[in-house]
C-alpha cells in the first residue's frame, strides 16, 4: 500500500482529482494530504470529488505548513465539512506528532470521537518519549507513519510491529536542487526501491514518500531560468528512477515557453522504449503544440500523476 505525501495546494488537489477520476476504487494508493490554506474552498472540493470516486485518503487535522506554520492559526474547517464527518468509514483522520501537542492530540481524538487514526512522525520516532508510546498504543490509533532515516532502526521496527498498528514508511526520495538548472548536472537519479521490499525485507504495512516533490514546503515564487520537468519511471525490475528533463537556454528568466519546448521534447525520446503512463503521453503531446506550454503549475500535476500512474501499474 501506497500512501503519497502531499500538500493540499492548487496543483496536487488537481492531480488527486483526476487520477480519483480516471482510477475509481483503486486501493492501492491513499494519499496523505497535509492543508496549507486556511481558506478550504479547494481542498473541499477535492475532498468532494475523492470521496464520490472512492480514493480513500488521509487529511492531517493538525497542519504546520503554509498558513499554519503561525502558533494561532488552527485548521478547524475539517470538522464542519458534512461530507467528511458523514463519511467517517472512507477517510482517515492523521496527526503530526509533536511532543508539545501531545495533550492537542489526544484531546481532539476524545472531543470528536475519531478512528483508526493515523500517527505522522516526520521524523523518526524517540524510542524514549512516553508521550509518543502513549499515542501510538491508544486504542483509537490505526496507522503510524514514520521516517526511520536511511538506517532503519530494527528495535524501534519490532517495538511498532508489536503494537499491532498498521506500520508505515516515510522516505524523502527526492534529491531536490537550489537551482532548477543543477538537476542537468545529474539527469537520472535513483528514487526508490520500497514499492519492490517494503512487504518482505522491511516487514511493514506501507510506504510513504512525497512523491517527485521536494520535502519541505515551498510557495510559488518567481520565473525560473531554467525549466525542469521531473518524472519517475521504472529502470528494472527492483528500482525507481527519476530523469530531469532540463531547459537549455538557461541565461535569464524570460521565454519560458521556449523553455518548456527545450525540456518537453526530451521525453519523447527518453521514453520510446518504456512504458508510459497517461500523464507521460500527454506531456508528449503538449510538447509538440505550438501553444502547448500549460504553465509551472500543469507541469507539477503532470509529475504527480505520472507517479501515482507508475506506482498503480506496479
């Protein structure tokens, strides 16, 4: 099981909603969605369209990014949304643990009567915190998301699957740049392995990674100088790869559409003898228009589908 680490901006709430759309009732991939906008107008129309085409997913009620990185700023629309609390069997309702909401947590589960509730360490668990054992063994916990770091520690690893939680791994796969125009210095990295070993040499329930984005939380900025297109693909039979397909003409920040041709006409190629996923045929397609260019935005959604699309067809 699948469960992508996603930010509830524009472009990945349009990525969910179309892959929801063309995949009904998969249930390999339940998305991890961590709101970024006090004002919820998209994220309920998202949840909308997610519910209705049964991608089940995980909202975090307690979010610290974006609007909410602010100690007053509470995200409290979740609990007045009538599809969600009438749908309480087809969400998952997840917490980012902090020692210090450790009461908020706890209080919140009681106060609205929650199940099967997800645990996020976004970093790896402190086998010596009692407050954090004292969330994950509560009754109402399901699921437990943590980042065990590139050496998995095996007694932390026995002591969660002794808990009889749902176990789940959180990997940041990917290498993210300062400047888009360094991505052309290593073209091909490798993403990851875990779809291929989670189950057998890791002995867990899950994976969790965030997809081909950066971990760390970015607004929109300006125009880049260079275009990079990011898509994963599967190299053999055992691994992940993601292939950067970068701009040329990288000497300022105008014609960015000519940009975008630079780097789109490099899948093409690239992907002749692979498969390609829907999200792949149409960034091909959208290279060889001359108005083509569908903007920075597009682009991250087209990256996001491409690797929920390669991760189903696994």
């Amino acid at each position: 099981m699948y469960y992508p680490y996603l930010r509830a901006k524009q472009y990945e709430l349009k990525a969910l909603r179309e892959f929801s759309e063309a995949h009904k009732g998969q249930n390999s991939i339940t998305p991890i969605l961590e709101p970024v906008k006090q004002q919820p107008n998209a994220l309920n129309i998202a949840i909308a369209d997610m519910l209705s085409n049964g991608l089940s997913f995980a909202l975090i009620l307690n979010p610290q990014d974006g609007d909410f990185k602010h100690p007053t700023v509470h995200y409290d629309a979740w609990h007045q949304n009538e599809e969600l609390m009438g749908n309480k069997d087809k969400w998952i309702p997840a917490f980012i643990y902090s020692n210090c909401k450790f009461n908020d947590i706890l209080s919140s589960i009681d106060k609205y009567g929650l199940e099967n509730v997800m645990i996020i360490f976004r970093t790896c668990m402190d086998m010596d915190d009692t407050n954090a054992w004292t969330i994950v063994n509560n009754p109402h916990v399901g699921y437990v998301v943590n980042s065990f770091g590139s050496t998995i520690s095996r007694r932390l690893r026995s002591k969660l699957r002794e808990t009889g939680k749902q176990i789940i791994r959180l990997d940041d796969c990917f290498k993210s740049k300062v400047r888009n125009a360094d991505y052309a210095l290593v073209t091909d990295e490798l993403f990851s392995e875990e779809p291929f070993f989670y189950a057998e040499e890791g002995s867990l329930d899950g994976y969790s990674d965030y997809t081909t984005l950066p971990s760390e939380y970015v607004e929109g900025g300006m125009l880049p100088y260079a275009l990079a297109i990011h898509l994963s693909y599967r190299r053999n039979e055992e691994q992940l790869y993601v292939h950067h397909f970068v701009s040329d003409s990288n000497e300022s920040n105008s014609d960015i559409r000519g940009k975008f041709r630079e780097a789109a006409r490099k899948v093409a190629p690239f992907y002749e003898h692979k498969n390609q996923t829907d999200a792949v045929r149409e960034l091909i397609q959208k290279a060889n228009d001359p108005d083509g260019y569908p903007g920075l935005g597009y682009l991250k959604k087209l990256s996001i589908k491409n690797h929920l699309e390669l991760i189903l067809s696994l």
